[in-house]
C-alpha cells in the first residue's frame, strides 16, 4: 500500500486508509471531512475522538450506535446529569469501550459544555470549535498519508482553548482528529474522489 490514493472496490480513488473494511469506506465517503455544525454533533465527535485514542477507529465506528445509545444520543444535558450510577452502568457495558477515564471524560464536557452554553448560548461549543478553523484554500493538500499532519498549531489552541473552559481529554491530536472529522479541513488526498 502506498501514501497516495488507491482505487477502492467500485474503482473509485480514496484515502489508502478507507480501503481495510466497508466500514471504513462508508464512514470516508460519506462523513470524514464534511462539515458537522451543533452543539450535539460536535459533542459527539469530540467525546468519540476522545475513546478512540489509542485504539483503532474501526473500533469506536463499529460501536458507535452502542455509544449513542448509552450516552443518550449525546444530548449533553442529559450525559451532564450522568451520576456515579450512570458510570457503573457504563463500565459494565460491553458494547461500548469500558475506560473510566474516558467515561469520566465524557460526563465533564458535557458539564462544560452545559457551563459554556450558559454563558455564551446556544451554539457555543459550535462558535468556539469552528472559530479555530484554518483557511481551508490556504492549506496544502495532502499527497500521500505522511503529509497529513497528526497535530497543527490550531489544534494546539483549539486544546487549550478547551481546556480552559473546562474540558478534559482534550489534547491537540484528539482536538485535531475532530477537526477532521467535522470538517474544519480536509485531509482526503490528492486524488481522492472524496476531497
């Protein structure tokens, strides 16, 4: 396998990475790279991005309707009121990842996700993430997979920026993997069908 974009089954080029599973081609084709907008949608990348680390990303999208599920579709209201009880549930549910201190990560920002809604009103974690936004026309695009960067100085910000409004397992290659995944830019290859 090479850097650059491959022909995937259709005959259709796409990031090399996209080609392992139909999981992973429909998940590129369809979503990776496209703008998300909303509180809801944004919560829920980011808290993802957040299990994900470490492991694969095959993992978290195959359990991703197990996470919806347990996590109450990500309504960061409801997750916000989640108690010791809602962790022990958590914990003992097979179908999603079973870290503590991932679960504990997840309840945290929807409380500061809560907090920060109050001071700056609805949308505010959509304003705060999209505020970080690079200009896409201004960036390069990527040829092969070692020109996509894992880090960028906006995901540094973006972490900090969170971080000080009470975020947690939030660091610049977590904050970076959502900006790719919502969309902030786009880091289909040179090539891709899907740029």
């Amino acid at each position: 396998m090479t850097g650059e974009a491959q022909d995937g089954p259709d005959g259709a080029p796409r990031c090399p990475w996209a080609l392992g599973t139909p999981d992973y081609i429909a998940y590129h084709d369809e979503e990776w790279g496209r703008p998300v907008r909303g509180d809801v949608a944004l919560y829920e990348r980011l808290t993802l991005e957040g299990f994900q680390s470490g492991l694969s990303w095959l993992t978290i999208l195959r359990k991703r309707a197990a996470f919806r599920q347990a996590f109450a579709g990500f309504d960061p209201a409801v997750v916000a009121g989640f108690g010791e009880a809602d962790v022990a549930r958590l914990m003992a549910d097979a179908s999603i990842v079973r870290n503590r201190a991932k679960i504990n990560a997840a309840v945290t920002n929807a409380r500061a996700l809560q907090q920060l809604r109050e001071q700056d009103g609805d949308a505010a974690l959509d304003r705060l993430i999209w505020s970080f936004a690079p200009d896409r026309d201004g960036l390069p695009t990527p040829r092969t997979l070692d020109d996509v960067p894992a880090v960028t100085t906006e995901s540094k910000t973006l972490a900090r920026a969170l971080k000080q409004r009470g975020f947690v397992f939030v660091g610049p290659t977590t904050a970076y993997a959502t900006m790719q995944a919502a969309g902030l830019v786009n880091d289909h290859l040179e090539g891709c069908a899907y740029r």
